[in-house]
C-alpha cells in the first residue's frame, strides 16, 4: 500500500487544496498511491470526516498534524484528543523532547519533516542543540525540498540510523503524491499506521522527475 503521508488541505493556513480536489486529481491523473495523509499545521482536526469521500474515491484518507519545535517542523501521526491536550498544538516554540515524550505516552509517532531544509528543518538546529533523542524516524523525501534538501535529510538519516518516509507536502492540488511511503499491508486507520510505522517495513519513494 503506498500512502502520501504530507498533505495539507484549505484547513491548514497556506492550503489551497480542497480533499475532495486531491481525490479528484489523484484518480483523473491516475497517482499511484492508495490514499494520503492530511498534517495540518499547528492543529489536529478533529472535527472532518473524510469517510464518504474515502468510500466514493476508492482511497484511505487519515489525519495527523505538523507542528513547530525548535528543532523544525515534525509531523505526528496517531493524533488523539487526549495526545491534544498534553501540549498547545498552536505553539511555534515547542520543545521537540516534549513532543516525542508525548506522543511515546500516546502511542502516536513524531517524524521531523523536510529535515534538510534551511530554518524549518531538523539539520538546520543540530549545531546548536546536538542531535535530539527519541527520533527513528524523519522524512527523507518531501515533494517540496529544492535543491539539495533531501539529500541532506538522507544523509543525516544514513549517518544516525534513521529510517525515511515519503510525503508530498502538497498544498496544492497538483502536487498530491509527489512523494509517498511503501507499506507492505493494508492501512486503514491512523491505528493502524501508528503500527505499520512503529515496525520497519516501509519503505520511503518518490515519483519526481527534477
């Protein structure tokens, strides 16, 4: 099963893409993936429900969220209202410790995203505050990194042991599945790809040409 595990719709403050526009584009242009992941910044949306869009599309569409720690932008997958109250999902300033602990006692799991970019990404705070604990996994291809960017996230995941996914981080609707992750099993649930990602069988892909 092959997931965008990076997509941003309108509720996120810098989307243009409406879910059921990414449904749209994804089987008019026949994207090969199953079904993406929406990680909305700085919140968790607890509110959509994207299962009659799911059904009518044939595609698996789950929610997690991205926040901001000082280390950079993480996404977290497995979000549940009780994981929402341990910090302020809004924060800019939150301490990256404190999101993994978290998301250990909730079961949820934190991946630094586009850690190879500059100001936003993980490798960009590593000479200041050396490298962080609790990380396993971190997003070694991201439709939006220009130049080097995932180079450096492959790099640095080489170098620590780190295993890479694959997102999109599409905020508009022609980049859906430009990057994705590869799993060996059906998911169909954010429970269930809390424990796809909890193992290591996936395999991070991308479908860029540049």
């Amino acid at each position: 099963m092959i997931l965008d595990l990076h997509a941003h719709s309108i509720k996120s403050d810098d989307g243009r893409a409406k879910v059921q526009n990414y449904c749209q584009w994804i089987r008019a242009r026949e994207i090969p993936v199953d079904g993406f992941v929406l990680t909305e910044h700085r919140q968790f949306d607890l509110e959509s429900d994207y299962s009659a869009l799911a059904e009518e599309f044939g595609l698996c569409i789950l929610k997690g969220s991205e926040v901001e720690t000082e280390y950079g932008h993480v996404l977290v997958f497995g979000v549940t209202k009780a994981l929402t109250e341990e910090f302020d999902f809004s924060d800019i300033h939150l301490p990256l410790a404190r999101v993994i602990e978290a998301c250990a006692k909730h079961n949820a799991v934190p991946v630094p995203c586009h850690p190879g970019r500059r100001r936003v990404g993980m490798t960009a705070h590593i000479e200041e505050y050396g490298i962080p604990e609790g990380v396993r996994i971190v997003e070694i291809y991201n439709g939006g990194s220009r130049g080097d960017e995932d180079a450096i996230a492959q790099t640095m995941a080489t170098e620590q042991s780190y295993l890479g996914i694959g997102g999109s981080d599409a905020h508009i609707v022609s980049h859906i599945g430009r990057c994705a992750t590869r799993f060996p099993a059906p998911i169909a649930s954010e429970g269930e790809l809390v424990e796809a990602l909890q193992g290591d069988q996936f395999e991070a892909i991308t479908y860029r040409e540049d």
